[in-house]
C-alpha cells in the first residue's frame, strides 16, 4: 500500500514545518526546504529528525 496524497498533504517535516514529497523511490519523503530525507517502513513514514538523513538539494533546483 502506497502513502495515500491525503496523508502527505498534512504531513509537514519536523524539523523546519515545510512540505514534504515522496522520493523518486518511494522509500522516503523529503522535505522541500531542508532536505532532510525521511523513511518509510512498513507503509509508515517516520517522521522523526534523528531518523532522517541530509540530501543534497536536486540538481537544477537550488536556491
């Protein structure tokens, strides 16, 4: 079962409050504005900081 799009319009990063998008893999979601990387596990995402990792911003779309 996928993350429904309900779910992810109110899910908001933990870290700074900004929104949230699948990653191309399905694996994560990734904040737009602090690209911190959380995971899905089992149909959950987990959103806790110290869970998350740090990805560089997509190429062509920086600051």
């Amino acid at each position: 079962m996928a993350i429904s799009q309900e779910l992810l319009d109110i899910l908001a990063c933990p870290a700074c409050k900004a929104d949230v998008k699948l990653t191309a893999d399905g694996k994560g979601l990734k904040c737009v504005s602090c690209h911190r990387v959380y995971p899905i596990r089992d149909d959950i995402p987990v959103m806790l900081i110290e869970e998350a990792t740090v990805e560089p911003p997509e190429a062509g779309k920086g600051r």
